[in-house]
C-alpha cells in the first residue's frame, strides 16, 4: 500500500513507518517538527514537513490510506489552552478527512487513546466502557473517533480508532524524546543515567497491590504491529475501535523493580504526593483487538525497559 503517515517523525510515528517499509509498503510522512525530529524520519520514506492541514497538498488517488499520528497530546497544555486542541486536533484532522475524501482515500488508521475513558475506576476497560474523557486532549480525540464513525457511515470510509494506554521501549535508535519528560520509564532511565538525582513516586496510598499507580504499558514495536494490523483489516463504511493493551497492569513501584534490574543501578526513588489528576488503575482488555486483528502484545515490560535503555545508551 502506498501511506501517508502524519506525525512519523515521532517517538511511535517513526517506529510505525518503519514497519510499513519493512513490510514494502510506501511511505510519505508529514510532520511539522513542533515535537518530532527530523533525525527520526526514516531514509526509506518520502519527506514532507508541514501542517496536517497541508495534507490535501500531498494526497492524490495514488494514495491508500492515512495512518494519522499527528496530533497535540500534553493534558495539562489542554487544560490551561483548550483552543489549542479544537484547533490543533479537531479541526486539523476535519481538514484532513475532507482532504482524503477529495482525494478519494478512504482508509484510515487514527492514534486514539484510554484518555477518552477518562477515569472509569477499577477493573479492565473494554470498547464498551463509556468513554467519558476528564480533560481536552481525551475529549478532541473522542471528537475525532465520533467524526470517523459518521465518514464512514455516510460515505464509506473504511476507519480504524486505536486506543492506546501507556506505550514505552524502543526500536534500534528510535526511541521517547520528549521536552519536558513526564512519562515514568524515560524519567527512571534518567536517574540510572546520572542526568536526575532521584525517581520520585508520585502516589503511595492508591488501592492497588503495593500503593502504587498502575498502567498497562505496551512496547512501541507491538504497538506499530497493531497499526498494520488494521491497516489492511479496516473495512469500507465501517469504523472499528480497538483499546491496545495487556489486560494486566503494572505499579510504578514494579517499573522501579524492572529498570533496577535491567541496568543494575540502584535507582534511589522519593514518594511524592499523587499527580494531580492521576486514576489509581487504567488497564486495557486486549480481547477485541486479539479476536479481530489477531493482535496480543510479545514484549515483556523487562523488554521495555532493556530496549529504552539500550537506545538511551
Ligand atoms: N509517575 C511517577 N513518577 C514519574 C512519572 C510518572 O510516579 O516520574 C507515575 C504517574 O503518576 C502514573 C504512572 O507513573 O501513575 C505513569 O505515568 P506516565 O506519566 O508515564 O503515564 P500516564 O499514565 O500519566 O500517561
């Protein structure tokens, strides 16, 4: 298939085009850079930097589908500056279905994500689950699942929503950078490095195991093979929604554990008050997506963390 990728020269865009080629697939990507690195966009793929909006420049009938990454993804930028994702996000990607549409390509693979459940508590969440998002970012990407779900009922766009919950690990060289760094695994690997003193845990009085937060990490290399999956499973007229997950969760505590025992460091690690906004548990059911795309998670969170730090070093 020839595909374009919004948003490949990012941490997951950079790792999903890489499997599309190594799978002889054709490539464009468009990314603006405001969070992607040029370094990251792999020599194989064509190289356009602009907005999504200039998707239309771009897609013409030889074009099979759009696997669309692109997008603002900080929760607290979206609280302090909610314009800033109707814009960026919704109306963004509006333009770049009314350009797909004109350009007659109807397939789609859209990066969604568990902010759409917003905090459902305790327990696996499955498609089915209300999707009530906490803050803009989860809401303009649960907009976005909602106009997929209208293009293809009304003109036949075959569409697929991934849901993802906390990705990590690392592909050869292409691994998290991100500025500031918020995500657990990078910031622990920062100690381990020596350009942070401490982890800090932030939460010890949650109900789980050991007090700890618990998240359903995936690696980046699953979770790109899920994107191919539905690449060629998505169906004309149809928007189908996938939560990408394990169904089993790890604590921040376990994640210590791990990073301890990849790089033999002993990671000191100070407990904080919770983050502000955290849920004690989001854990995704995997079943859908395994009974539809034959897709189930390979890569341990040992794997995760081995393959983040050996990019890292
Ligand atoms: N966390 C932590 N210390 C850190 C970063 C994160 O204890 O330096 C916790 C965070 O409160 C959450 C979990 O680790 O419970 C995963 O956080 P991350 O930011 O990686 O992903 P999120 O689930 O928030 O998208």
């Amino acid at each position: 298939m020839k595909v374009l990728v919004t948003g490949g020269a990012g941490y997951i865009g950079s790792v999903v085009t890489d499997r599309l080629l190594a799978e002889g697939h054709t490539v464009e990507v468009l990314d603006n850079l405001t969070t992607g690195h040029q370094d990251s966009v792999l020599s194989g793929a064509t190289w356009h930097q602009g907005e999504i909006t200039e998707a239309g420049e771009i897609l013409d009938s030889s074009f099979d589908a759009v696997i669309h990454l692109a997008a603002k993804s900080l929760v607290g930028e979206s609280v302090t500056h909610p314009e800033r994702y109707w814009h960026g996000n919704i109306v963004a990607t509006l333009g770049l279905i009314d350009a797909m549409r004109s350009a007659g390509v109807r397939r789609m693979v859209f990066s969604s994500t568990a902010a759409v459940y917003g905090e459902p508590g305790v327990g696996q969440i499955t498609e089915d689950t209300p999707a009530m998002p906490t803050n803009p970012y989860g809401a303009s990407k649960l907009a976005i699942d909602h106009m997929l779900t209208a293009e293809a009922a009304a003109h036949g766009m075959a569409a697929v929503s991934l849901r993802y919950f906390n990705v990590a690990g690392a592909s050869g060289s292409l691994r998290e950078r991100h500025d500031p760094e918020t995500h657990l695994i990078p910031n622990l690997l920062k100690v381990a490095l020596g350009d942070a003193g401490e982890a800090k845990i932030f939460g010890t009085d949650y109900p789980t195991r050991d007090g700890t937060a618990i998240r359903d990490y995936i690696h980046v290399v699953d979770l790109a093979d899920a994107h191919l999956r539905a690449l060629k499973a998505a169906e004309p007229g149809n928007h189908a929604v996938y939560n990408l997950g394990t169904g089993t969760g790890t604590t921040v505590r376990e994640v210590i554990t791990a990073v301890r025992e990849v790089t033999g460091i002993d990671i000191p690690a100070v407990e904080h008050p919770r983050r502000p906004g955290d849920p004690a548990v989001l854990v995704a059911s995997g079943q859908r997506a395994l009974q539809e795309l034959g897709w189930a998670p390979q890569r341990s969170i040992t794997d995760m963390v081995a393959d983040a730090w050996a990019a890292l070093r």
